[in-house]
C-alpha cells in the first residue's frame, strides 16, 4: 500500500477523465475525433473506452482520493491474486510473501499512474494461472478466457498481450503432444479439443468491441510501430532501475529452473522464455515478465530454495519470540500505512504549463493551437471544446503517421518545422521553453508571445480574435511553480 500510495499524473491522465466524461454525458462512445484540429472527423478508434468510463465515474464520485484508492486496490489485488497462486505453489507461507515481494517489484514502476494498464496486468495474470491450471489438467476453467478477452479488448490495446500468450499456449501444447506421439492425430484427443475450442471462442470474443474487427487488426499493426521518443517502449537496460529489476527477476526464474528437483513442463518453459524477451523489446512488458516467471516457474524457485535452504521448523519453545517479531512487523506495517495516507490528497503532476491554461481559460480565447505532445490532453480537459488541438496522447488511434511527424517537427525544429502552423489552420502555439521550437517561434512573422515563463510559451496569430483577449488580460504575478496536483 505504502508502494502503491504514490501517484504521478501521466501526460494521458486528463485524456482518459475526459474522455470518459463525454461518454457517460453522451451516453455513446464518440468514434469521430472532436478534439484536434488536424483530425478533425476522421474516424478515432478508442480501445480504451471502457477503463476510461470507469476512471470517470471513480473520479466524479471520489475525486483525487478516489482515484488514488482505486489505484490502489486494484493493485493490491493484483498483488494478492500474485500471493494466492505462489502459495499454492509454495510450502512455506513466508517464502511465498517474499516472492510475492519480489516479482511485485516489476510492477511497482509501472502502476505509480492511474492508467489502463491496470486492467491488462490483472487479465494476464488471471490467464496465466488459468494456462497453468488447464497444464496440470483442470481444463474447465479455460472457458473463462473468453470472457477475460471479451472485456480486456475494450479495456486496453494490452490485450494481445493476453491473448498472444493464450494462442502461443495452445500451439505449443498441440505441438508439443504430435511430436510427443508421432501422430497428427494426438490433435483431437478430447483435452486438446477443449483447448482449440477455447481458443476460438478466444478470438471470437476480441471481436466483441465497438469497432468489430477493426480494432484487433488495428492493435495488431500498431503493436509492431517503433516509438524512439518513448521511454517505456524501449528495451530495458542493465544499467536503470527497470534493467536491475529485470536482471533479478530473470536470475531467480533461471535458478529455480535450473536447481529445481521437479519435472519441467517443456510447454510452460517455452512461454517462460518467450515473456523473458518482452522487455529486451520494450520496458514496458517488465510486469508481464514478472507476473509470468511467479505463475510458470514458481514451484520450481520453490523447491530449488528449499533444496538449498530446507525450511525451518519451529518448535512451540520459539512461539513467544516469534509472537513478538509478528507484532513488530504489524506495529511497522500500520506506521507505514499510515505514512502513506498523505498521497491520497494529491496526484503529483510535474512541468505542466499551469499558468498558460489558467491565461487563456480566464480570457475565454478560442480557436486551433498547436502544443507539445505530452500537453495535448491536458489542454483538451481545461479548454475543450473552446481550443481544438494538433496531437495529444492518443498517437495513431486517430493521428495518422504523417501528422503525427509533423507535429515532432514542430516541437524539435527540424526540417519544415511549421507545417503545422503553414498547413493547417492554427491560431494559437502552446510550446516548450526546453525545445527550439520557442526561440524558432519568436523568429516567425506574423507570431506574437502573448505570454512566457520559465517554462513555456504561449504564442497568438496576430490579427486572430484570440490577439485581443489576450492582450487584456492579465497573467497571474504568482511564482510559476512546475510541480502541482492533478488536476
């Protein structure tokens, strides 16, 4: 909980809010873009729909607090989902809340925002335990990843995620039983026929989304896209934080592989292998890896720490200094509960041009503006329908490539860096002091800065309707503070 407590606003936050808004107040999910200006009607595929009508409804009931608790529970969740499946696997109560620990640290960066991902972390984690299950030969709960998809399609595009590991399952326990018994016709033994029932229940039910068969074949094509200006999308370094939590999750899924006494399932070792290259493709698989090294290889850890380290049995002569060592624990347990209880009032939100949008939301100016990528959405909660955009955090969801280069051009300078002010019809610039777009700006005619601070720079169309708003009104004195709570 202390973990989980921390919040940060993703740039996609106040995206995911509106959006959501404008669902529950339309009563219809919008599939023409409303919010950009270089978009404008073109068709928006909204994969996750759903998470932000739920994240909506969190906020207008609960606020800040209630979506830090959300967060928050819905982590421990996963969390204690994690613990339930090692213990089944795990002797030793103790050895399994250590592990529970130890894979929750992959985790522990990635759910430090309120986003959809929540979602998709909690449905691999189910499938994999059913996968596990359904190896161990208890098939009937496999009916259950139809409907996991089902609603994991409309929560987040991590869904081929789940899928992907489901459908590689099944093809290599086929393949694995044909070249086990030299037969094409192990295949409709009635287990296997279960499995490929499943499966294509599985793909039937990714179709039950607003779009049809639109959206997979869009996650699908999407899923392949190079992203070099995100951080999360590229492969984990040995160096960093996420690198060293790689490194630590690998070694122990290696260690109990490798000592453990226990026959290995050559099926589960294979998707072991293939969730261990996720993160050498992109950061931002680490949880998966680490939920999936827990559920495949955890009774293997299991037995390889107990061949090295046999467990403990305490006799009833240690129960009072045990008993003493459990009320300690407790008495730290509650401190840092306590400790954490201050983060539910704030959603931390760092270099956000707070100022800018309190300028322009109190001199009513309207119109089309081109702004960094990271602020898009912020701007599309406070300003729209007011100000249209030209990107924000919905990428190839609506924004097609070229725009989309367009609008990096922009921000970096380079190249026809004002295609988007030349190519479309924009009235207003919201930039970066930190990139050379500003100083670019400031050269450009017929630009005025209308406003500037230690952080960005508003810049207005001269002769637009905009001009004159913002000439008669006067920015707040106030130091500029880059460090503020959502939202």
């Amino acid at each position: 909980m202390f973990a989980f407590s921390r919040t940060y606003a993703d740039p996609d936050l106040w995206g995911h809010i509106r959006f959501g808004q404008d669902l529950w107040q339309t009563g219809k999910i919008i599939r023409e873009d409303i919010y950009s200006y270089v978009t404008e009607g073109q068709l928006w595929i909204n994969h996750e729909w759903l998470a932000e009508a739920i994240f909506y409804f969190v906020f207008a009931a609960g606020g800040v607090i209630g979506l830090v608790f959300f967060k928050i529970c819905f982590s421990l969740l996963i969390v204690g989902t994690l613990y339930w499946e090692l213990r089944r696997q795990v002797p030793v109560a103790l050895r399994a809340a250590i592990l529970t620990v130890a894979f929750s640290l992959s985790l522990i960066p990635y759910l430090s925002s309120v986003r959809p991902q929540l979602f998709t972390f909690f449905i691999f984690l189910l499938i994999l335990i059913l996968i596990r299950k359904a190896d161990q030969g208890t098939l009937r709960w496999l009916w259950l990843v139809p409907l996991l998809l089902a609603f994991g399609v409309n929560l987040h595009g991590g869904v081929l995620a789940s899928a992907g590991i489901f459908l590689l399952w099944v093809v290599v326990r086929l393949s694995w039983d044909v070249f086990r018994e030299r037969n094409l016709a192990a295949i409709l033994t009635r287990s296997n026929l279960v499995l490929i029932g499943t499966a294509l229940a599985g793909i039937a039910a990714i179709l039950l989304n607003p779009y049809g068969m639109q959206l997979p074949l869009f996650l699908l094509r999407t899923a392949t896209v190079a992203r070099p200006e995100i951080a999360e999308w590229q492969p984990v370094y040995s160096m960093n934080l996420s690198g060293k939590i790689y490194g630590l999750v690998l070694v122990i899924g290696l260690a109990g592989l490798i000592f453990s006494r226990k026959q290995r399932s050559v099926v589960l070792v294979i998707l072991f292998a293939c969730t261990a290259i996720l993160p050498m493709i992109a950061g931002r698989h680490l949880p998966l890896f680490g939920l999936a090294c827990a559920v495949l290889v955890g009774d293997h850890i299991a037995d390889a720490w107990d061949r090295g380290m046999p467990a403990l049995h305490l006799a009833t002569t240690h129960a009072e200094p045990l008993s003493r060592f459990s009320t300690l624990c407790l008495i730290m347990a509650v401190a840092l509960v306590g400790t954490s209880l201050p983060n539910f009032q704030c959603i931390r939100v760092e270099l956000i041009p707070v100022k800018v949008l309190a300028l322009l939301k109190q001199s009513n100016a309207a119109g089309n503006m081109a702004v960094h990528f990271d602020w898009g959405e912020y701007v599309l909660w406070h300003l729209s329908p007011q100000i249209k955009v030209s990107i924000d955090g919905r990428r190839e969801t609506v924004y097609s490539d070229r725009i989309y280069r367009e609008n990096l051009r922009f921000t970096s300078g380079l190249g026809d860096w004002d295609a988007i002010l030349k190519g479309h019809p924009t009235d207003l610039a919201l930039v970066s002091k930190a990139y050379p777009v500003f100083n670019l700006m400031k050269l450009t005619p017929g630009w005025t800065l209308a406003y500037e601070d230690p952080m960005s720079g508003l810049f207005v169309r001269q002769g637009s309707p905009s001009e004159g708003k913002l000439r008669a009104t006067k920015p707040d004195a106030s130091d500029n503070d880059a460090r503020f709570c959502f939202p």
